[in-house]
C-alpha cells in the first residue's frame, strides 16, 4: 500500500466517523473508537499530501518566509549568543543556508531544494520552525 492509498483509507476511516457512519454496525464500540485514533495518528505520520510539490513564492509566504529586497528569507534564532540560521532563496530553486554566530558568517550556496518536502526536511534538520496550518 503506497502512501497515498494509506492516507486516502486513513480519510476515510476519519470521515466515516464525522459523517455519523459506521461500516461494522451502527453502535460506536472500542474498534471503532481505536480505528479512529490509529487513522488519526497515521494521518498526523505520513508526510504532508503536498510534499512533492514544487516550491511556490506563495506557499513561502504562507509557511513563514519574508521577502525582502527579491529574496525570500526565514530565520530562526537559536538561542546561544545570538546564533541565527536562516535559509535564503530569490527564485525558489537554488538556495544559501547560512549559519551565524557572533560576528561570523558561514554560508552554503547554490544547492537545490526542488520541492515542499526537500524544504521542509531542511528546516527541521535545521531548527528552523515553519508555520504550516493543517
């Protein structure tokens, strides 16, 4: 069963639930009740439905990232005397990571990240937090 095939029956364990209908009877048991949850975790498990699509100037904006002179930019202050990682792209395909500490700068340049997921993945790697809405 691939991904999507698991989420789609995931989905609908969920939703026959919300829509009042249950397949194995009409009263609500522990099954049901532990159907529910395991689709529920799953759900919260696999990656997004989106993960492979390609990255859009929208969906930057909308998970967080600020653009400022032509380039998109987020930045996440980890703490530790003013160390800040942040990730940087102007067209969505090639991208700088950059890494602050103090006064110093080091900086990765010019690498892919073609999708939402290979972005995602990064930011977690990272510690940069997105504000993705379920």
């Amino acid at each position: 069963m691939t991904d999507t095939e698991l989420r789609a029956a995931a989905e609908r364990v969920v939703r026959s639930k919300v829509e009042g209908f249950a397949p194995w009877g009409g009263k609500s048991t522990a099954y049901d009740a532990d159907a529910e949850a395991v689709a529920t975790r799953l759900l919260e498990l696999l990656p997004p439905a989106d993960d492979a699509t390609p990255v859009t100037a929208d969906w930057l904006k909308a998970v967080g990232f600020v653009l400022e002179d032509g380039v998109f930019i987020r930045e996440q202050d980890i703490g530790y005397d003013c160390h800040v990682v942040g990730l940087m792209t102007e067209n969505a395909t090639e991208w700088d990571l950059y890494d602050s500490f103090g006064s110093g700068e080091n900086k990765v340049s010019a690498f892919a990240l073609p999708t939402r997921g290979h972005v995602r993945r990064l930011c977690q790697a990272i510690g940069i937090n997105l504000t993705e809405s379920k």
